[in-house]
C-alpha cells in the first residue's frame, strides 16, 4: 500500500521534528493518512538514526527510529542555507501543518518561525513542541524526557517508598507531548475548516506532564499535601497493587467494596467483612499496611497462573506481569494486530507496533516504512518543480 486511505489523506505536513516528542506527533498523523515530509540535516538526519544499538534485524536502522518514523517520506535539506529555506518554502505553499521542537526562536534565524510564516501562509497550523513551551521563565531551556519526570513530580510518585524517586520506564514525557500535539492539530483543523485560519499550537512538555498527573494531582490540590510514593499501590483503592504468588507475583485490582466482597467470600475471608478496618474502600486506604500484610499471606498460596484463573472466573480484575516477550506474545496483543511487518527500503521486512487507533471506517494505515535517510529528497523535489539539473546542483552545493 502507498496510497494513503486514513481521514486525514490529502494533508500536507512538513515535519522539522527529531527524536521522540515531534516523531510520535508527525507519525500519528502519517498513519491517519496525512503525507508527511520529513525534513533531516544531510548525511546526519535525525538523531535518533545513531540511538544504536539494536538494529533492526539485517538493516542499517536504528529500532528507535524505526518505530516512531513509519508513513513519513526523507528529505534531507540544510536548512541553515538560503536555498534550503526555499525549498522549505516551496513545501509549504501546498502544506496544511508545520510541526517542529526546535529550541524556543531557533527556526527564526531561518525566517522558519511561527512569527515570519504566519502572514505568508494564514491557513498554516504551526504546532510547536518544546520542553517548557513558548513563553514562561524556563521557556528558553532545553528539555530532555527525565528532566521533565522530575520537574512535573511524576518521579517524586514513582518508586519504592523506601528507595530513591524513580523515572517510568518508558519516555513518557516525550510520548504525552507528541499525543498532545497531535490532539491540538486535529482541533486547529477543524477551527480552519469553519474560519480558514490556521494558529500556532504550543505544546510544552512540562505542561502536558503536568496535565496528567490527574488523581494524584488533584489529590494534592484538594488537601494541599503532597502524596506519598506508594510503589505499586494505589493512593486512593485498596487493594489494588502487587501482590507475590507462590512463584511470582501478579496485580489484584479490587476497585469497590462489592469486588472486596466478592472476593472474601470465595477465598475463605469472610470473617474480613465483619471487621470495621476492612469494611469499606476507605478504612481499607486507612489500614493500607494492614490490609497489605493480611492478603500477601492469602496470594503467597497459590501460584499466579491459578489465582488469575479464579480471578477471572469471578470477575475480579487480576493480571500477571508480563515480560516484553509474554506482551508481544499474548493472545489477545495478537488478536488486536498490535504488531505489524512492513516492507522497507533495505529489501527487508520490518517489524513494529501497530497504531492502537481502532476507527471502523477509515482506520490507519501502513503505506511507509521509516524511510532510510534522503530516500524521498529527488522524489520530493521533482514534485516541487526541481529538474534532474536542478537536483544535482543542490546536492553538489550541499543543500540536500
């Protein structure tokens, strides 16, 4: 497949984005359809191409950059060069967007900036993703995924209570500013649709970890304390945590005092529910040690595989901890086609994870691998008006 059939086919977006936050904005859109136009510095690209290893299996290319750069075509353009910005200008008299996470006022000096685009192209949406946004006293810093756990108190939540503040194990700073980004792009396009006025879209890093620290944000809001790290329990249900098995461990998940019930009665624990400090969800926040102490006993007696089969049969939320390997390999991972293999341009398949966006009539699609690095830039340009000449003079110049 190369014709792109998501919702969003017949839009342009030129994309200055690098690493994490920008590439899961501008690939969310590619896989809804968009063509996206990945602008890279010539014979760098972009940074996450050197982030190895791992390889993707008998290519060149990096598994980072593979998995947040499919459905975008390579053009490689020195944008610091004049000819450069007009090639970039030439894309964006047929573009819809422009996403970038340059440093606040560094596309500027390119005549790039929001500021210097924004009367020559009104329908324009700019989305701008950086660590601290446009305006505020940290705005000129740079910000880095870790950096921004910390700042945005998710570390000071995420760990053991007796150990050091921990990051998650996944860049999620980086990933909530690029889902966020592209949240504001699709409301800027439908503010276009009934204005034909494009805007600026600031995302900050900061701010959108800030956004979702949710309970434990307004649990802080509403007692004015900051709360305490748990672990892998829950500040406001209890049980719901990490519980050791006779060979492991498992998550119980008892999200009300019916659950709590339920689960008494069918593990010889009834006599809990005549207990006052065990009776509703709130003695059992109160009595969290306690609570704690007395299940472990109960979970320690059978191996996980058997406690998630009662579980289950009860309608008890459980779940084992997977490895990478158990996620990837779980039937109903499997099912939702969670994993998919796409031709690349080294001759090879590549495999990575699917877009999770389930639409019923126009779901995403998978035209393009991650391209290799200027594997579109002739294409591109010739597209623009440039002839074979005119290609081959912009790359004896260094341009592209």
């Amino acid at each position: 497949m190369t014709e792109p059939t998501g919702p969003l086919k017949g839009l342009r977006v030129v994309d200055l984005t690098r690493v994490l936050a920008g590439p899961t904005c501008t690939q969310m859109l590619g896989d809804l359809g968009a063509d996206v136009i990945k602008i890279e510095r010539p014979e760098a690209g972009d940074d996450t191409r050197a982030f190895a290893p791992p390889y993707v299996p008998k290519t060149k290319e990096s598994a980072y950059f593979v998995g947040v750069n499919r459905n975008k075509k390579s053009v490689t353009i020195d944008i610091a060069q004049a000819e450069g910005q007009a090639i970039v200008h030439r894309l964006l008299e047929g573009a819809d967007i422009l996403v970038e996470n340059f440093k606040v006022g560094a596309l500027a000096k390119y005549g790039l900036g929001w500021n210097e685009l924004k009367e020559k192209y009104p329908r324009l949406i700019y989305c701008s993703i950086t660590g601290f946004g446009q305006t505020g006293p940290y705005a000129p810093r740079p910000g880095y995924d870790a950096l921004i756990q910390a700042m945005g108190g998710v570390m000071s939540l995420t760990g053991d209570p007796e150990g050091e503040p921990q990051k998650v194990g996944i860049p999620v700073a980086d990933l909530f500013a690029g889902l966020y980004g592209t949240i504001g792009i699709l409301a800027a396009l439908r503010h276009r649709e009934a204005t034909g006025q494009g805007q600026q879209i600031d995302i900050g890093m900061l701010d959108t970890h800030v956004a979702w620290l949710a309970n434990q944000g307004m649990n802080y809001l509403a007692t004015g304390e900051n709360p305490p790290r748990l672990g892998n329990q829950h500040p406001n249900i209890v049980p719901y945590q990490v519980f050791p098995t006779e060979d492991g461990y498992m998550v119980l998940s008892i999200g009300n005092d019916p659950t709590f019930e339920r689960f008494c009665k069918n593990f010889a624990l009834e006599h809990l529910l005549a207990d006052e400090r065990y009776a509703t969800n709130a003695a059992r926040v109160g009595n969290r040690a306690l609570v704690t102490e007395t299940l472990t006993a109960v979970t320690k007696t059978k191996p996980t595989k058997v406690w998630i089969e009662a579980l289950e049969a009860l309608k008890i939320g459980c779940g084992p901890i997977n490895t990478l390997k158990d996620v990837f390999a779980d039937p109903h991972v499997v099912a939702r086609d969670m994993v998919v293999r796409m031709p690349h341009a080294s001759g090879e398949e590549v495999t990575v994870i699917a877009n999770p966006v389930k639409l019923s009539a126009t779901p995403p699609d998978y035209r393009l691998a991650a391209p290799v690095l200027g594997q579109h830039t002739d294409d591109v340009l010739a597209g623009l008006g440039y002839d074979a000449a005119a290609i081959a003079a912009l790359r004896q110049g260094g341009i592209v």
